[in-house]
C-alpha cells in the first residue's frame, strides 16, 4: 500500500469512527478551509439577525432571500467559469440589462408571445459573449479592459433601445407570471433554474475533459497550449456561455418585475458575482474555484443583505461590506498563496 492511500484510509477510519476533532479534520480536508469558513461565516449571520428578529429565520423570509440573490447568484456561477480559467466578466450586469429589455420588447412587438421574446434574449446574450470573446481573442485586448467597454457600451445600448425607461408588461402572460412568480415543490422557480444551472456547470467542470481544460488554462496556459489545448475556442465559448446565463438573468428580472429594465435591478450585478466566485474560492489568477464554494458565498451575501434590510440600515452601508468581503477575500487568497506583496521585499 502506497502512502498515499494509507493516509486516505486512515481518514476514512478517523471519519468514521474516530472523535468529533478527527471528523472536523477530515472534512475541512475534504471540502476545504474556505467552504467550511463560509459554512460558519453563514450560520454566524443566520443566528445573529435571527436573535435580532424572530420573523427572519422564517420559511416566507427564507425563500424571499433565495429569491433576492437567484439573478445574483446566476451571474456568479458563470462568472466562476470566467475566473477559472484566468479572466474576468465585468459587463454581465449590462448583458443581463440588455437582455431584460430585449426579452420585454420583443415579447410585447410580436404579440404578446414570450418563446419569441425569452429567444430574442438568449440569442442576443450569446452574440454579446461571442463578441467578448472575439474582442479579447483577436483583438488582443485584456479580459478587464475588454469587458469594462461591454459594460458601458450594453448599457447604453439598453437605455438608448428602451429610451431609458421600463418596456413593455408581461406579468399578463403565463409563462413570464410562471419564472417570475411560480413554484415547484413549495420552491420558488427562479430558485430551481439556479439549482439547474449550477449543477450542470458544476458537473461540466468536474466531470468532463472539457472542465479539466479550463482549470488547465488557468493554471497555465502556455502549458495547456503545448499540450494541444485550443484556447481560443475555449476563451469564446467560456464567453458566449457567460453571456447566454446572463440573458437568463435578465429573463428572469423581467419575469420578476414584469417589464424590461435597462437599468434598475441589473446595476451592480458584476461586483456581486465577483465578489461571490471570490468569497467562494475561485483564484483571480485562474485554475482554482468551483460552483459549491461559490453558491455558498451566494447565501451568505444574500443572508447579509437581508439582515441588515431587515434591520434597517442604510443601503450605503450595505455597499460597503460588499467592498469589505471582496477585499478580505482577495487578502485570504494571497495569503494562502503566499505571494509576495506588491512593492514589500521578499
């Protein structure tokens, strides 16, 4: 027996019948320090605003925040992909916008039929993701820069399109009154369709040789290309991908508000999706992250946000430990890597 595997026995034998010391270790080993920190930083906020109001730890409370982070929580499963293999989606807000108004629009344009405007949406986030990729890809422009124009560009594209205001209502159709409103099994359907997403992009990441391929490119991709990697074809799918999610993001704000929104509910998404793969593990640099890490990271930004609304305190504030937990994140992240920092000796 190699020891390697003599060490993973010794877990399983620990796990399963050693003290409550030996499981902690074994699943802090297993699912790793920074799921467990979110796992408690979670239960921390649950029972702090708990005590603080009786009515938050409610199952009605409870799905309105499952809810609340659904568009949120969409755009950083996606963007987990994006960071995985080196890069960054700073427009998926404005995409997600985008979307919206376009789902509205066209929806209201072709007689009140919702295949026609939920189509018109995907299609245009897929062609939106393209161009991202292609811009970075041929352009030779870096992923940041790159998306940093999508982001005021799909913006303006959304206000000059809607004329700055909500389009269009669709609260009268079934289908729309269904993604925005409806439930399966006591679960809102919004919630169900981030349940789906964020299996399959769990399951394309861990379990396909597409997967490996991506966290190959992030971790190195001049030896991913050596290895007969093709990059560019990975770079422009990752981004199509990223822009048809965000299409459904902007499906489902329709959906929920009832009218397309240029503006209003997709603002700031970008920073809570980073700030959501961050928390959840993923490397700025690429090649480490996953879908779980992220999706807690989810909850405890929803759980937050909720608390302090609850609470009664000010949005601003709100913004701000947003900003805090990305910097904290970061800060973890390079202290784990033990990178030396920018402009101290070695």
């Amino acid at each position: 027996m190699t020891t390697t595997s003599a060490l993973g026995q010794r877990a399983e034998e620990q796990l399963g019948t050693g003290g409550g010391g030996s499981r902690i270790r074994a699943l802090v080993a297993r699912g790793g320090a920074q799921s467990v920190g979110l796992v408690a930083a979670l239960v921390f906020v649950l029972v702090l605003f708990g005590s603080l109001n009786a009515n938050y730890l409610s199952w009605q409370n409870i799905q309105v925040i499952a809810e609340a982070v659904t568009i949120s929580g969409l755009l950083a499963v996606v963007q987990t992909v994006v960071i995985i293999i080196g890069a960054l989606d700073i427009s998926v807000g404005s995409q997600a916008g985008l979307a919206s108004v376009t789902s509205a629009m066209v929806f209201t344009s072709a007689g009140s039929n919702a295949f026609a405007g939920i189509g018109a949406a995907l299609a245009i986030g897929a062609v939106i993701g393209v161009v991202n990729g292609a811009i970075i890809v041929y352009g030779r422009v870096n992923a940041v820069i790159a998306t940093l124009a999508g982001l005021a560009a799909y913006k303006g594209v959304a206000q000059l399109v809607s004329d700055g205001r909500a389009q269009g209502y669709v609260l009268n159709d079934s289908i729309f009154v269904f993604l925005g409103r409806g439930k399966i099994a006591g679960l809102p359907v919004m919630v169900w369709l981030l349940l789906v997403v964020a299996a399959a992009v769990h399951v394309l990441l861990k379990y396909t040789d597409i997967g490996r391929n991506l966290y190959a490119i992030g971790g190195n991709d001049t030896a991913a290309r050596l290895a007969g990697i093709n990059l560019n074809k990975y770079i422009l799918a990752v981004y199509a991908l990223s822009g048809a999610v965000a299409a459904v993001a902007g499906i489902l704000l329709t959906a929920r508000t009832g009218s397309g929104q240029p503006v209003s509910g997709s603002e700031g998404l970008e920073l809570q999706s980073i700030t959501a793969a961050a928390l959840g593990g993923c490397a700025l640099k690429g090649g480490k992250g996953g879908v779980g890490g992220t999706l807690l990271a989810v909850a405890l930004l929803g759980a937050l946000q909720n608390g302090l609304t609850v609470q009664g305190i000010n949005a601003f504030w709100q913004n701000i430990a947003q900003g805090a937990l990305l910097v904290v994140a970061v800060v973890l992240q390079q202290r784990r890597s033990r990178e030396r920092a920018v402009g101290l000796p070695a």
